[in-house]
C-alpha cells in the first residue's frame, strides 16, 4: 500500500492515504510533502530531541521522509530555518505543504491526521501571535492582568479545539491529549511567573505577589499513573520538576548520595509506580545528563536502568547517545586544534603539552559561565605551583565582546579564542550542546574526562588524583 503512496506521489505529487489491518504492526511513518521557497536543500525529521532521518528537497520543492520509529506524538521537521511539527502514530502516513517564508499561513496536509494537524499548526500559530509564550511581556504584568490576558488567550485557543472536537473522524487519543494540553499548560505558566515577573520588575522572586503555595500544590497533586498523558510535554515538564525538587530534597536529607540522577531514580520510585511511566522518566533523566556530561558521568544508573527497565526501546536510544561519545571518550587523543590568545597570534593544544589541561569553553553572553570565573580563579590561584595549565576558550561568535571583557575584568592566564563559535573545530569535536563545558586532559593531550566537574564542583579531588602521576 505504501509503495502505491510513493508512486502516485512520485507521478503527481497527489496523496493517497491507505486503510490499516489492525491485525498487523506497522511502525512505518511517511511524511512527504511539497515545500515553496525552501531555501534548505535536506529536510530533516527527529523525535525527542533526537534526528531520525532526512531527505534531499527536489528543485520543485517536493520530499518524502519514510522511517519506522514506534512511538506516537511530535515529530519536529527541519528545513533551513523553517521548524514546523506534526503529531502521528506510527503507521501513519501525511503530505503536507506550505510556502517558507509563510508556512503556517500556507499549510495544508492530507491523508492520516491531516485535521488534527492542521488545527495544531492554527492553535500554535494563534499562540505565538498572541504573544502568550513573550514571557518577559506577560509575566511582567500584575497578578490579576495576568490571569486575564493568559486566560483570554488561551480561551480563543480551546474555541479551536472545540471546533476540532466537533469534527467527525477525529482521532480520540489525540483530543484527550489536548483536553489535558489546556489543563497543564496554565499549571506550567503559572509555575514561572514568580520568576518571570520577579526579573522583568528588577524586585525579588519572595516578594511577588502570586498564589504559589496553589500552584506547588498543583504540581505535587499531578496523576502518576496515566501513561497517556507521557504525551503532553506541558505534564512531563511539570512532572520532571516534581521529580527535580524530591531529588534535592533527598540529597539534601542523605548526604551519602552524590549524584543527582540517582537522586532523581529514588524520587521516580517513590511518585510513580507504573512501570512504562517510571522507566520513561528515568530514561529522561539519564538521557539529558549522558548528553551534557557524557556516560562516565551516569556510569551508575545506565547500569541499572539497562538491567531493570522494562522497556526496551529506551535501552537502544541510550545506547545510542552512549555511542557518539564514544570517540572522546577517556584515553583518546584531541587533535591540535589552533586558536588565537588576546594579542592574535597562533596557538595550539599542542603547546600546553607536559602538564595537566583543565579547559573552561565559555562566552561573554552566558551568564552561568561568568558566575564560575571566581572559582576558576581560586582555583587557579590554590593550582599555580603545579603542572596543571588552566585554559579559557572563548566560543563568542566574534572577538571584539571577547577581548572587552577580558581586558576590562583583567582576566590574566590563556585567554584563547575559538573562530567559528558553536562551529568551530573544538566544540564540534567534543560535542558542546550548552556551556559552560568543562574539559581535562592529560599532560600527553590525551582525553582525561570531555565533561568534567565545574571549578565550584570537586574538581580539586580530581586534579590531586591525576597530579599524583603527572609529577
């Protein structure tokens, strides 16, 4: 039946939407489409956060993503600059298309789910139109403008939703979703106000005036044991804080545990007691710090999720993740990557050679970057008598913030500059998805840890550790 779709969407870019057996499992998802004005010749599909495939975009702006992958929910497409989303269940097939520079004025799909997402591409085009998610904006306003310009806006939404749920056809797991899309996406925005508010009024976060204590009770209150709402991202948002603050809590009552995804593990024990609902939070929690820190960092509990869980299309993503850091895993070689320090010459890794590395990769716009330089320099300072060379790379995207702040602060040391930013040779060789990134590296240039601990971590019981064999 498939093969029919691709043929006829070969010919004449016409869609043709097959009938499912029931009786038989079909992962396979097709999405293709024609798209105006791509400026992108790839066009690419992923799930999570993570890619699943891509295509090539025809001269004519037609493509066809065919995969199997077994989940059901959003897929992000990629196309250039375009991002747009589609919900499906595996099986499915679509054909969307839209112009460019216009596309969500422009989209039409048809074929599986067509209706449902062409009401998700109207709800979150009127969303962001509306300005609901300029939290800075919103969240700036008084307790109760905010209340009424939230829920205004959100009540023209739910309009569409009830105009979608009048429609015969629809799919019933899709509109129970956004039955508690609505439900959690007002317990989600009110949970940052205090914040949001606190920041674009310049007054403290203890003295806005906000029913926190209801919305904390929203929050602790949440059902644990309905795997369905795993696919409304406003609930896993909301139950991954949930988790978050237990997690806290227990470290801060056993200071045997140091490592917060174990944290985390005991919390998802202690809330949700359905087997795929704990497994999918674990698998989060393991999945985010493996693609920050990198596996040594979550040796303990990939272990055990790989022996207890009870899912095993999780167990085949982490592998995954735990693959990519394979080539920067401990012992191997970086190669010598060239920079330039504050006066503009040349210099390379090479040149550090002899002594312990321990590299800061950071920039003048991140704030969370900035607030570790006191303890770079303590540390530096406790350090300096040592073969241990402290490095700061800056990855801005040009110099001129760079040398500004590192003349006016004074910042002493190796000061060097990678060209390129997020692309350049050192970020894309250690995989650098946020900052700041913390590297060490042995006195042969050979990789020590590619995520290790901050300057206000341990890294003093890091750096004694390995000195011991360097001098």
């Amino acid at each position: 039946m498939k093969n029919l779709f691709l043929s006829v969407l070969a010919a004449n870019l016409l869609f043709f939407s097959c009938g499912k057996n029931p009786e038989v499992i079909d992962n396979s998802i097709i999405i293709a489409g024609k798209l105006g004005n791509s400026e992108s010749p790839i066009i690419s599909v992923s799930h999570d956060y993570e890619e699943i495939t891509q295509d090539s975009v025809k001269s004519d702006g037609s493509f066809v993503l065919d995969f199997d992958y077994e989940e059901t929910g959003i897929y992000s497409l990629s196309n250039g600059d375009l991002r747009f989303s589609l919900y499906l269940n595996p099986g499915d097939s679509i054909f969307v298309t839209g112009d460019s520079k216009e596309f969500e004025q422009t989209f039409t799909a048809s074929g599986d789910m067509a209706q449902e997402n062409e009401y998700l591409n109207k709800r979150d085009y009127f969303l962001y139109e509306s300005r609901l998610y300029d939290y800075y904006v919103l969240m700036a306003l008084k307790k109760d403008a905010y209340f009424s310009k939230k829920d205004s806006i959100i009540f023209i939404a739910k309009t569409f939703y009830e105009e979608l749920k009048s429609t015969e056809g629809i799919d019933t797991a899709f509109l129970s979703r956004e039955e508690s899309y609505f439900i959690y996406q007002g317990i989600f925005m009110d949970q940052l106000y205090p914040m949001y508010h606190a920041l674009a009024n310049k007054i403290p976060q203890d003295s806005v005036d906000f029913p926190i204590e209801e919305i904390r009770k929203k929050i602790e209150n949440l059902p644990m044991d309905n795997p369905e709402l795993l696919r409304v991202e406003f609930y896993v948002y909301l139950t991954q804080r949930r988790i978050g603050s237990l997690a806290n809590d227990i470290m801060k009552a056993d200071s045997s545990i140091t490592a917060f995804e174990m944290a985390e593990w005991i919390a998802i024990d202690s809330l949700i007691k359905v087997p795929e609902m704990g497994d999918f939070f674990k698998y989060g929690s393991i999945k985010r710090s493996m693609e920050y820190r990198g596996p040594l960092h979550v040796e303990e509990v990939y272990n055990k999720f790989i022996l207890e869980n009870s899912t095993p299309k999780y167990v085949k993503r982490l592998e995954k993740v735990k693959a990519k850091w394979e080539p920067i895993s401990p012992g191997k070689t970086v190669p010598d990557f060239t920079f330039t320090d504050i006066k503009g010459d040349s210099v390379k890794l090479s040149d550090l050679k002899g002594k312990l590395v321990y590299i800061d990769i950071w920039a003048t716009w991140c704030g969370p970057c900035i607030a570790e330089h006191p303890n770079w320099d303590k540390v530096k300072e406790e350090y300096k008598d040592k073969p241990v060379v402290f490095l700061t790379v800056s990855i801005d995207d040009t110099r001129e913030p760079w040398e500004k702040m590192v003349k006016n602060k004074k910042m002493d040391g190796l000061q060097w500059f990678a060209a390129n930013a997020w692309q350049s040779e050192l970020t894309q060789f250690f995989m650098v998805n946020s900052i700041p990134r913390f590297i060490l590296l042995d006195k042969e240039g050979k990789i020590i840890d590619p995520s290790t601990e901050r300057p206000s971590g341990n890294i003093r019981e890091i750096l004694d550790k390995h000195l011991a064999g360097v001098v």
